[in-house]
C-alpha cells in the first residue's frame, strides 16, 4: 500500500497522519483540538446526542456525565497536520497516514 508522502521545504519527506476517530468516552469537550485545527474537522455536541449503543464504555458514569464532547464534522477534510493530537490532554485522538487514491 502507498501512502500519501510530501516534500517539506526543507526537501525532508512528510507523511501525514490523518485522524480517524476520537475517544468520546475520555473527550473532555475542552475544545482544543478544535481551536488548533486549521480546517472544519471537528465540532462540540452535547454529549446527550451521542449513540451511546455505538460507544464500547465500561465506566456508567460516562451515561450521566453532562456537557459537551468533541466529534468529527467532516474528517476527509483533514489535511493531516496532527495539530489535533498534540494539543489534546487526553490523548483521545486517532490518526493514521491514508493510501493514494488510484
């Protein structure tokens, strides 16, 4: 499988790292990610319109929690900087590189 690879300026191969998923069970809804984000790739829900069927979650108290959570609006806008990650406080970002597109 080929990845998408760039060229930095520096004339150093980059190869970015796309987010796939956030874990909303240990999001905070700090809202740092998205702050950080150059694109619209995330926006806060409240954690009320989560599909709770489709969260694994051993801790009950996630069910109870009130507040906000991060979720991804739009992840092929993603342009793979990782900023996302770097500034997140609980690590609750997934990312990987992306195959090119035959």
């Amino acid at each position: 499988m080929t990845v998408i690879t760039g060229i930095t300026r520096g004339g150093v191969e980059w190869t970015p790292s796309f987010v796939i998923t956030i874990d909303q069970t240990s999001c905070i809804g700090c809202g740092r990610c998205y702050k950080v984000c150059p694109r619209k790739v995330f926006e806060l829900i409240d954690r009320d319109e989560l599909d709770l069927d489709e969260i694994e979650d051993d801790d009950d108290d996630f069910d109870d929690a009130p507040g906000m959570v991060m979720n991804l609006a739009d992840a092929l806008d993603c342009i793979g900087c990782a900023s996302c990650s770097r500034v997140c406080p609980k690590g609750c970002l997934s990312h990987q590189p992306s195959p090119v597109a035959a």
